[in-house]
C-alpha cells in the first residue's frame, strides 16, 4: 500500500453490513481469529474488521490494526444506547470523549469511576477518558455541515417519524448492556455521556499508546432504560446504518 490505510471497526454483522458493496475487497487476513478484509471504502484504503463485543476484542483488533497494517486512523460505525434524554433513537454521536465507566472502586456498594491502568484507591490522575483530537472533530463537523440522515420511522422514533441528529460528546464505555434506567440516569449525571456501549474506549486508549487519532461514529439503537433489550433488536437494522452513511461522508478527511 503507498499510502497507510484507515483500520475501521465493526462489533457485529448488522454494523459491517452496511459498507455493504461500497467496500471493494482485494484480500483478506485472518489473524488471532479475527478475519481482516483489505481493500477501499469509497475509494481510500481501509481495513475492516468484525470485531466482537467488548473492551478486550476491540482492544485486540485496535492492536492489530496498528501493529499489523500500520493504520493511520482507527475507526469504529455501530449501535449505543442513549443516555442523555433529549436525544432520540437514531441520533448519531461522534465521540468528542470515550470513558471506561466500569473501571474504579466500589465502596459502600457505590462505583467511583477512575482512569484506566492506575490503582483504583486514591486519584492517582485528574484525568478522565480518552479525548478525540478537537481540530479533527472540528473538521468533521464542518463536512457534515449540510449533511442530512435518511427519517427514522414512527415507530422507532416512539410515535412521530423525525430527521436524526448528528452531535458530539462524551460516549461511555463498559462490558455490560445497559438495560435500566437508574444505571442510565446514574451515568449521565456522574460522567456527562450521551451515550454507552461496550468498545469505544477501549479502542481510544489503544490508540492513545500509540499516539494514532481516533474517531469513534454511534448512532443509537435504544435509550438504555428498561425497554433497551427490546428496542435494539427491533431497531438494529434500521438505526446502525447512520453510523455508517456519516463515516462514509467523513472518510475522506481522515
């Protein structure tokens, strides 16, 4: 390749499959179980990869993609549950901050949330998560300026169709499915996220070791409270291709 190719992550098949045929596969490698298809995504060099759910499968893919095909940018497309309440099913978030909210000290049954890789006892840092580089999100942005998502049906956006929005902000990260509302409501107002899922900071803090930028694109599948088990099985297919349209607008800044 004369050029370093962008590594782009997927968790599950209903996220990869929507670069569908504008991914033009030339090989594919497969490497600790983990099959990584070489080609172009509208044109740029990129390697994509299905990486499973959760922070140890993408920090392994993440190190792959730097370590084996040199990426230049690490990428993600999927699904996240919503946290803040003013946004809706299929709003897309593109991660300004990735926070791993599940690693700290639980004391008197309550979870104090530190960075990883220090002794959870005392604040070894005043740092909290894995911040995007500000500039690129700002060119970002300005690409999407005038850019619109396809209408999320009535159904999913719970009663009246609406046109998706595109923000940024704090995505939380943990190896758990939220599926209730006090947990959701609790790691909104400690933590400020818009959103949770399960790989982005993992993603973030590999990248961070090895000084590459990451973007990380989540269009929400549910709103994390009680109903989220339902919702994301329901809405998956129609809700992770924001995610994806957004990604393909932007991979050319990248």
């Amino acid at each position: 390749m004369s050029q370093k190719p962008l590594g782009l992550i997927c968790a599950i098949p209903n996220e990869i499959q929507h670069f569908g045929s504008s991914f033009e596969k030339r090989d594919e490698k497969l490497i600790a179980g983990f099959s990584f298809l070489l080609g172009k995504l509208d044109g740029v060099e990129t390697v994509l990869v299905e990486a499973g759910m959760g922070k140890v499968n993408a920090a392994i893919v993440t190190t792959l993609l730097l370590e084996q095909f040199n990426c230049r940018t690490v990428l993600f497309s999927g699904v996240a549950g919503g946290v803040d309440p003013k946004l809706g099913v299929g709003d897309v978030i593109i991660g300004a901050k990735l926070i791993q909210h599940d690693y700290g000290m639980i004391v008197s049954d309550k979870l104090t949330t530190y960075q990883p890789g220090h002794l959870p006892i005392h604040m070894p840092t005043e740092k909290l998560g894995y911040d995007a580089d500000a500039e690129l999100i700002d060119k970002i942005f300005g690409e999407l300026k005038d850019f619109e998502l396809p209408i999320i049906s009535a159904e999913a956006a719970g009663g009246k169709a609406r046109k998706p929005a595109i923000t940024s902000g704090t995505i939380l990260t943990g190896d758990q499915f939220i599926g209730c509302t006090v947990a959701r409501d609790r790691l909104g107002n400690e933590l400020g996220g818009l959103a949770v899922e399960m790989e982005g900071a993992a993603i973030a803090q590999v990248a961070e070791h090895y000084q590459v930028p990451f973007v990380i694109v989540r269009s929400l599948s549910d709103l994390a409270g009680e109903e989220s088990t339902m919702d994301f099985v329901k809405f998956l297919e129609e809700t992770a291709g924001g995610a994806a349209l957004v990604l393909r607008r932007i991979i050319r800044l990248l």
